[in-house]
C-alpha cells in the first residue's frame, strides 16, 4: 500500500523527469535537507569539513532523484535516498583510512624536486627568494623547510595535496577525479587554502616568517570517495 509520503514523492518525482515544474526538484530536496544532515551528524567525526559533507550528502540526495525508478526498485524513495545517502557516509569513512595513510606515506613537497615548474613559480610569488648563489642553498633548504611546515600546519592535508596538485597544472576536475571528491569540494578546498595563505601573509608578510607560530593540527582531514551507485 503505498503511503501518502509516497505519494506525494513519486507526483514530484514525476513533475521533475517531464520537466512540467521547475521547482519541484527544489522542493523534494528541502523536503529531505533534514535527513541528509541528520546522518551526516550521526556519521560526523572531528576533522572532517561538515559543509562539505553535507554538500556530498546533497549530491548523493540529486542522485537519488535522478535515479530512483519505482518500478525498478522495491522500496519508498525515501528508503532509497537515505540509502544512497548512508552509503555516502561510509564511503566517506572507508576510503578516509587510505588517503590519510597514502598522504602520510608520501612527503608531497610543495617546493624542490618534484615540485616542478609550477612549483618554482609558487615559491618566487611567496617568498620571492632565489638560490642561484651555491652559498645560499643551505639557507634556501631552510627556508623551504620551514615553508612546508606552516602549511602543513595551518592546512588540511586535502587544502595541502590540493594546492599541490593544482601547482602540477590539474584543473578541480582532475584533482577531485584523483583524491575521489566532488570538483565543487575541490573548488572549496581550494578557495580555503587561499585565503589561510593570503591572511598569513597579510600578517606576517612571508610564509617563511618565523615568528609565525606552528600550531599543532587539530582537524584531521577530509578525504571522500566520489563513485556512489545509486
């Protein structure tokens, strides 16, 4: 017997795949906005971004929308959303264990040898310091140094390899296809790290200032897996 949450469900399902209302998608999201956030809540760990959980939470939900098909499947939508939903969430777990072990493994230098072109080109706009006088490798090294370490504590490690992967010359897509997020989490990632970047230069006027202080870290970072069959 199907329940009246059914159907209005499946009336808005069916106004949304033959286009007759425009804001009946709108609606069936904000009608089940609370469920997302609910499971990120119950899912939730410190050192994840909660925005951008909740954004992967929403994508699950349009992907739901997209794919529900009554016919097909025998449960309520909202069993499948919040179904499609939860299996976000675990992804998210399950693949955060391996990025941060393969993030911990790996040194990912933003500057030196790996680094690259781009990753020259970062360091002169920064710190605007060169080393062609063999004398001052050593202090150079130092400073690359020290320059790792403030980003690595005022950063995520995802603001940390994201910066790092664009410096490579990825584009959002590209990363997010690497790390296995959303482009749009990328996007935000990005735009984070920016802005810490630009207000500690703004105060200290270098990143390789040291009287800036090396906090320790007290989020752990993001990592989600993309591919959710739904």
């Amino acid at each position: 017997m199907t329940t009246p949450n059914q159907r209005q469900d499946l009336e808005l399902l069916k106004r949304i795949k033959t286009g007759q209302d425009r804001f009946a998608k709108e609606e069936l999201v904000t009608k089940y906005l609370p469920m997302v956030k609910h499971i990120v809540k119950r899912k939730y760990q410190p050192g994840y971004e909660f925005e951008d959980l909740i954004q992967e939470g929403l994508i699950s939900l349009l992907k739901a929308i997209d794919n529900y098909n009554g016919h097909r499947y025998p449960v309520k939508f909202s069993t499948f959303a919040y179904i499609c939903v939860l299996r976000r969430m675990l992804n998210v777990q399950k693949h955060y264990a391996s990025v941060k072990y393969q993030l911990n493994a790996n040194t990912l230098p933003l500057w030196g040898q790996g680094a690259g072109e781009e990753g020259r080109k970062l360091m002169d706009v920064l710190d605007d310091q060169t080393a062609a006088d063999p004398q001052e490798l050593v202090i150079q090294k130092a400073t690359l140094r020290r320059l790792d370490e403030v980003l690595r504590v005022y950063l995520t490690k995802v603001e940390y390899v994201v910066i790092w992967l664009y410096l490579q010359g990825l584009n959002c897509g590209e990363i997010g296809e690497q790390l296995g997020l959303d482009s749009k989490v990328v996007d935000n990632a990005k735009t984070r790290a920016r802005r810490k970047l630009q207000k500690i230069i703004h105060q200290y006027g270098s990143l390789s200032n040291p009287q800036i202080p090396l906090r320790t870290r007290k989020r752990a970072d993001l990592a989600m897996e993309l591919k959710v069959i739904c």
